[in-house]
C-alpha cells in the first residue's frame, strides 16, 4: 500500500495538519505507513496555462510537482488536506491541483488512461470556520475533479464545521475518532 497525505494548510499544528494526523494514526494502527507531504513547503509554480501539456502530456516548469507526479503514480491512497479559503481551496491547494492539468490532458487528449486502476482511491479532508450549509461544496468539486485527472476515485471526505481557531479541532473529539477511523479504513483497503 502506497498511501500519500497532501496537507494544504499553510497553519503548523492547525485544525488540518491534526486531522491528518490523526488519519496517519488510523493508517498505522491497520499496519501501514502514510507518508505526509506539505505543499506549503514546497515551491509549486502556479499553472500558466502555455499549452505544452495538451500535446507532450508534461508541464514545462521543473520544481517540487516534478517530484509530486512521481508520487501520484506511484501512489494507490491519496488524502487530500485543504482548509476551506473563500468558499475553496488553500491557494497552495490550488497551485498543485492546477499542476495536475498535465494529468489531465494525458488521460483526456492523449488517450493514455491506464487500465484497471479502480483500486486508486482519493480522500478530502476539510475544514472551515463558519456553519453555511454549501461550505464545502467548492473545494469537494476541485478535489473530486482533481481525482479524476489523477485517476483516483473519490471515496470519502471528512469535514470539519465551525473550527477556526488553531488547533480547535482538537477539542471536536468526534471527529478527531472519525479521522482515525478514516485512517484505518483508507490502511485496511487492499
Ligand atoms: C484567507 C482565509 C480565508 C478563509 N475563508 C473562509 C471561508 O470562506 N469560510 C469559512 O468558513 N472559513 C474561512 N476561513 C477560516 C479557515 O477555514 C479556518 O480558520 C480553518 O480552521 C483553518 O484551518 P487550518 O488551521 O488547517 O489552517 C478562512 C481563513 C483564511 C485565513
């Protein structure tokens, strides 16, 4: 199992960066190992939208997301971490989910879908400060699409209402269980 956890929070110790943990602490307990990577510690050059990808399938700047694509291929688990910025997601978030258009036109333009990867499964985790019935429902479509461009199937999501303070989430001991029994689940499934 190959199971990578994309934090886009750029708050250390924020209400993110401890759902995640809590989900490596599930992936651990089913015997497996997560590793945890942090975009805000990354230099991603924003797309720029110049083309290239629709005919080569790669993306013309080399920086971190080289070594990122790296990680997606080799990847069967992805979580991804974003809390929730004006209705969406972290720009950090943003920069690397744009960085997937090369993905994107692989799968979509240059027919290069590879078979029978159904068992590729992508998780969100969010959160957000205020209790608006339709928070979440722009970053769960970015990263939905966004999955689908990894060829990754969106199998779950875990969201946070009403936490803005750093480390509030702490305190929401339901859903910090909730994460470890995502963690589990995402380390049970072969
Ligand atoms: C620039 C910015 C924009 C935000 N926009 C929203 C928003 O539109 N809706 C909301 O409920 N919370 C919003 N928040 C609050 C964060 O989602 C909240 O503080 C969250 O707990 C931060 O998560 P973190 O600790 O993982 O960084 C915003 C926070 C910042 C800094």
């Amino acid at each position: 199992m190959n199971i990578l956890i994309l934090n886009g929070s750029p708050r250390k110790r924020g209400n993110t960066d401890l759902l995640l943990e809590k989900i490596e602490e599930g992936v651990h307990r089913a015997g497996q190992r997560a590793e945890h990577v942090n975009l805000a510690h990354l230099s991603i050059h924003p797309c720029t939208g110049c083309g290239h990808c629709e005919t080569e399938g790669v993306c013309i700047f080399k920086d971190d997301m080289t070594l990122l694509y790296q990680k997606i291929e080799a990847a069967n688990r992805i979580v991804i971490g974003s809390p929730i910025y004006f209705y969406g997601v972290t720009a950090q978030t943003k920069a690397f989910i744009d960085r997937c258009q090369a993905l994107w036109c692989r799968k979509y333009l240059l027919g290069e879908i590879k078979p029978e990867r159904d068992y590729r499964r992508g998780y969100m985790v969010s959160v957000a400060a205020t209790d608006g019935g339709k928070i979440f429902d722009g970053a769960r479509l970015t990263v939905r699409y966004a999955f689908d461009a990894m060829e990754f199937t969106y199998s779950g999501e875990l969201l946070a209402q009403g936490v803005d303070v750093k480390g509030a989430v702490a305190e929401r001991t339901e859903i910090m269980e909730k994460a470890v029994q995502m963690g589990l689940e995402i380390g049970r499934k072969a």
